[in-house]
C-alpha cells in the first residue's frame, strides 16, 4: 500500500464527509466516516500506529522531524496522547507490555483510529500535529526506538543499559536514532 499525505490535511474541505474522501482519495487511506462525523481508519497490512504522553510525543515528532524521518502524528488534547502513524509492526506481547511503564503502546492490527475531521478540530478532541506529513510512514520501530531513547532521557536514566531488556530486544530501525536535545549545542 502507497500512502501519500498530500498537503494539508486542513486544505481538504470543511465537513467531515469532504476531508474523508480526501484522505481515501488522495492519501490512500482506508477510512470510513462513522456518524457523518467521525472519520476512522483501520490499522493493519502495512499501517500501525503507536501511543504514548504528549510530552514525549512532542519531543518525538521533532526528532523524526529533524532526521527526516517525519511521522503524522494526532494529538487528542483531552487525552494528552499523541498516536503515531507508522509502518506495520512486529512487536511481541512481551514487548508492548515492557513499553507500558514508559507510557508506550503499540496500536494492535484490526482496532480503530480516529483521524482528525474539521469538527473534531473544531472542538480540539483530534487534530493533526504540526509536521505531521510522510510520503511513507516510518517503520515502527524507528518510531519505537526515539520514543524509548527518548522517554528513557526525559527518565534521567543513562542510556540503553538502563532500559529493561525487552525494550532493548525490540525490532532495530534500519537508520542510527540520534537523540536530539534542546539542551545540546548545535
């Protein structure tokens, strides 16, 4: 499956039934508008997605951003949890329940997302976050591995040795996760 944002998902139109069709038909999603004005999409195949605090998803987003590996990402502000569009993914159950203590969890295959819709927005339940654009989602592991490098620094832990085992036996990104910091020099 192709999966292309196209623009801002905001440019698509003002109702929920004009933005689905722009996100079926110019994105290649597989969405279906639910009670003329939710907009969901089922994972599965090649799309995952992953959840975590707002916080660390912020810091997240930026950090995929800055490597060029850029992941849409919805923000349910009164939740406070950003979910991540990713690539498919293959983590265990072992693994999903050792990313519950830093606040993660992988969205398994089959269940629901609610995608931003312009009276979701209008209401600040769903909204795109800033950046939030791909021409392919990233693999799920590279959103999983900034995530745990990520929530394991804001944890004031050291580094790798200091994440429970099976966070570090979690499928590999292809590309080297560099961490990037507000506090660091540039």
């Amino acid at each position: 499956m192709s999966v292309q944002i196209v623009g801002s998902p905001a440019s698509a139109g003002d109702t929920a039934a004009r933005r689905c069709e722009y996100y079926r038909l110019q994105c290649g999603l597989p969405v279906r508008l639910v009670e003329d004005n939710r907009i969901v999409l089922r994972l599965g195949g090649a799309l995952g997605a992953v959840t975590m605090p707002a916080e660390l998803g912020d810091d997240v987003g930026r950090s995929l951003l800055l490597r060029s590996a850029a992941a849409p990402a919805i923000v349910h502000p009164g939740g406070k949890r950003w979910t991540f569009l990713t690539g498919p993914g293959s983590a265990t159950l072992d693994h999903v329940q050792a990313l519950v203590p830093l606040g993660l969890s992988v969205v398994g295959d089959g269940a629901w997302v609610v995608l931003p819709s312009p009276e979701t927005e209008a209401l600040g339940m769903w909204v795109w976050a800033r950046g939030s654009a791909w021409t392919e989602p990233p693999a799920q592991a590279t959103v999983l591995a900034t995530a745990c490098a990520l929530a394991v620094q804001k944890q004031g832990r050291r580094g790798p040795e200091d994440l429970p085992h099976l966070v570090r036996s979690l499928p590999r990104p292809e590309t080297t996760i560099t961490l990037i910091s507000d506090n660091q020099d540039a």
